[in-house]
C-alpha cells in the first residue's frame, strides 16, 4: 500500500508545488522535511494554522511522517475560540505564519519562509491511540468545535480510493480554491501529492483578477469546488472562458441543486471538461461517492455510487434497510475511510475505533433502480408548521427553481428565510406560501447584507438571527 507522505521522494526532481514566486521539486520537499523533522518528537500534538502555502502543507506532511497528531486549523479562525483549543488540547507545537505570535510560554524552534515552530517550554504527555493520525474540525462549529478522529489507514484509503475515482496521474495539475484546513481541501491535495502531481498553492480567491491570471499562466488542468464555488463560477461567466488546457472538474461538500449540476455537466461536456460531482464528510475523512463524468448529464442531481471499497444503505425510521427504489431513507456509509470518533477533549485522543467503518451520514437520501443515490434533505432540517412536517431544504430548492436565492431555518411554527436581496422579500414570501401551503403568518422573510459562509463556503446556519 503507497502511504503518500512517506514515497515523496520517489517522484525526484518532479514539481511538487507551484506558488505566485516559487516550485520546488519532490527533492526539495523532502529536504525540508527533514530539516524541519531535526529535534521533533513523535506521538506529540500540533497545530498548524493553515494557509494553502508550501509552508502549511510542509508541515503537515512533516507531522504525519514522524508519527507527530496535526490539528488543521482555519487561519481565519477566532483568536478566543483558538485560545480556548489551546487550553483544551495543550499541543506541543504551533506551525504558523510568523505574524501569530503567542505568549511567553512559548520559544521558536525553526523557521521556513513565512512560518516559525513555536514550542511549549512546559510540554504536555499526550497519551494516543496508537492509529492517531489526525484531527479536523467538524465544518460549521461553533463554540468548543467537536475535532474527527482519522487514522492512518483512514487517509491512505480514502487517498487511494478517490485517486482510482478520479483516474488522476501523474499528468494532472490541480490549483487549489479550497482551504487545506477543510477535509475536501486536504483529500484534493492528498490525492494529487500519492501520484507525484503539480500542485499550485494559492490563497486567491475565485472572483478575483488575480487568481486567473494565475490560473491562465499556471495553466491547471484541475479543480475542485464546494456548491458556492459553482454559483461564483456561473456568475462571473465560466461559460465564455477559453481554458483549453482544463481537463477535470469536481464538486464536493454540499449539495449542488439539479439544475446547477445540469448546467456543469452539459457545460462541460461542451468543453471537453470531465465533471465530477461527489459526496463526503469530515467523518468519513474526505469523499464517500463519485458521479462518474460519463454519466454527469443523465444523472444530474446525484451523487453518484460508492467509491472502491466503499458501500451505501438506507434505512427507515426503524433503522430496517430499505431497498426498494425511489424510497426515501438516512443513508449509511460503511468503508475504510470511516473515522474512529469524535474527540471533545485531550483525553478522547486515547479511544480507538468507535464506528467500527459504519458512518450514519445523517443525510436523507435515495437510490434509483440502476443504484445511482441522491441526497434529498437533511435529517434535522425540519420544522413542525400548524402540525406540518416541513423540509428546509426542499423551501429552499423551490425558491431556486423559481430564480430567487434564500437560506431557510426556523422554529416550530415559525419559518425564517433569509435573502442577500431586498427586493426579492415580498415576493419570497408569496411564493413559499403558495408552493408549500401555509400561512403568511408563519413566514417571516428577512434581508441580510451577506449570508454566513465558513472558509469551504457551507452555510452557516447557526449564525442566522431567529428571534
């Protein structure tokens, strides 16, 4: 089994990354590896505030090949909510940019362009399972984040699963548009790093001049997006841009709606561009199913079938399986690329497997009779309206099928939509009411400047004011 953070070096003189003013070989990267690795110890904790740089992803790979457990954590992340890790989970050492300084508890150990090693003078024994190799945050946290546990054998075999998914080799070149913190970030570059890739690191924006000038002189063959990377895409006229040498795109971390994969798929087909749509989570350490591209027009709106050595299930309220098509269920995951658990504290960091491979996605899906599956709604996404069952995820399609943008969420009885468009409130509400059968009443449509969004571009739906 190639265990990518450890075969490096047989991709020798290969490019490994590409930034705005600098490659470096496979060589170079396993050197400053090792002078990185000089007076590390193993099995201690880090954290790494990530930027999508050579430094961060130097770091990471510096930590898995000793045996050192990485927190990925978002740069942007709140200094209290960073604090408050910190005290929790007392790592032994901080990867960050050199402008992140912390107290006088603290003495800098080794520096590498823009990051500084950042060691506690009074370190903590840390006692982990021994297939700790990682820990990510659950997207959208809020408070004390829940970290995912991953094992070594979780992130080889995802690695390996979404690279025979994908058909990546050698010959790809992905840009990164996504930050490495995020699981879907991270399993992009993972992938491309266990099959001696190109890899261009940038912090860049999708909407800015900046990035495609990048992109244009970088001339990547790949990349990767979340639902609202494809929302920016259409709206600053992906259709009309000449990128002859683009050869893969996918599409991970939320649902994209019907009519938005239609759109790609057929678009991309046009272009000569494969179009991948997938479906992960955290706990699953990346990515649980890929669309094939041959079948992206046809299937629009699926998620497509299990990646190799994974399978699905679904089952009803009584947790029996279901396996009629076009019935309604949560969906199950089960496969190699599960996480062992959660962690909530430093002392969870000692447990072993507790999903022992079986993921209750939480999502609710169906499967057609070729057993293709599609997400239709989350599990808790409901609201209870006048003794009516009502999907918060299915408001929100019929408002897109209808050309307007809303997020909805809400109490029993009472259901909040929220637009970035003032003109668009009384005519949300009209609609919502006609389509879906309740009473105005029950309707409170709100303008907000800008919707919530975390790094990857997920709705944050607990920042929405309800009142």
């Amino acid at each position: 089994m190639s265990i990518f953070f450890n075969d490096l070096g047989k991709h020798q003189n290969s490019i490994v990354f590409t930034t705005i003013d600098e490659q470096i070989s496979y060589n170079d990267l396993v050197f400053e590896i090792e002078k990185l690795s000089e007076n590390l110890l193993a099995r201690k904790l880090a954290f790494i505030i990530c930027e999508n740089n050579i430094e961060s992803v130097l770091g990471y790979l510096t930590f898995l090949r000793i045996g050192i457990v990485p927190l990925l954590v978002s740069k942007s992340i709140d200094r209290e909510l960073l604090n408050d890790l910190i005290t929790n989970y007392k790592p032994n050492y901080i990867w960050a940019n050199k402008d992140y300084t912390l107290s006088n508890d603290w003495k800098i150990t080794h520096s590498n362009r823009t990051f500084q090693l950042q060691e506690s003078i009074s370190p903590f024994n840390h006692e982990f399972h021994p297939s700790l190799a990682l820990l990510l945050m659950t997207s959208g946290s809020t408070g004390s984040p829940v970290l995912v546990r991953l094992s070594y054998q979780n992130l080889i075999q995802n690695t390996i699963s979404i690279s025979d998914s994908l058909g990546i080799s050698k010959e790809d070149k992905p840009i990164t548009t996504l930050p490495m913190n995020y699981t879907f970030g991270l399993s992009i570059i993972n992938s491309h790093l266990l099959n001696g890739c190109e890899i261009i690191l940038t912090e860049l924006s999708i909407l800015s001049k900046d990035f495609w000038d990048l992109f244009k002189s970088r001339k990547p063959t790949t990349f990767g997006g979340v639902p609202y990377t494809y929302q920016m895409l259409k709206r600053i006229g992906f259709e009309k841009m000449d990128l002859p040498f683009l050869k893969k795109l996918t599409q991970a971390g939320g649902k994209l709606d019907h009519n938005m994969s239609k759109y790609f798929a057929e678009l991309c087909l046009l272009k000569g561009i494969k179009f991948f749509v997938m479906y992960g989570q955290t706990e699953a350490t990346a990515r649980m199913s890929c669309l094939p591209a041959e079948d992206a027009v046809k299937k629009a709106g699926s998620i497509g079938i299990p990646i190799p050595n994974g399978s699905f299930y679904l089952v009803d309220d009584n947790l029996d399986v279901i396996n009629e098509a076009d019935k309604e269920g949560e969906l199950y995951y089960k496969g190699p690329n599960v996480s062992m658990g959660y962690a909530y504290n430093v002392n969870d960091l000692i447990l072993g497997d507790e999903n022992n491979g079986v993921l209750a996605t939480g999502d609710l899906a169906k499967k057609d009779n070729e057993g293709y599956y599609y997400i239709v709604g989350r599990k808790k996404r409901f609201l209870k309206i006048f003794g009516n069952r009502i999907s918060l995820d299915e408001i929100e399609n019929i408002t897109l099928k209808n050309g307007y943008s809303c997020v909805c969420t809400g109490v029993d009885d009472k259901l909040y939509v929220f637009t970035e468009n003032e003109q668009d409130v009384l005519e949300l509400k009209n609609l919502i009411s006609a389509k879906i059968s309740i009473h105005h009443s029950a309707i409170i449509v709100k303008h907000i400047s800008k919707i919530p969004r975390n790094d990857s571009g997920k709705i944050l739906y607990s920042e929405l004011q309800v009142k």
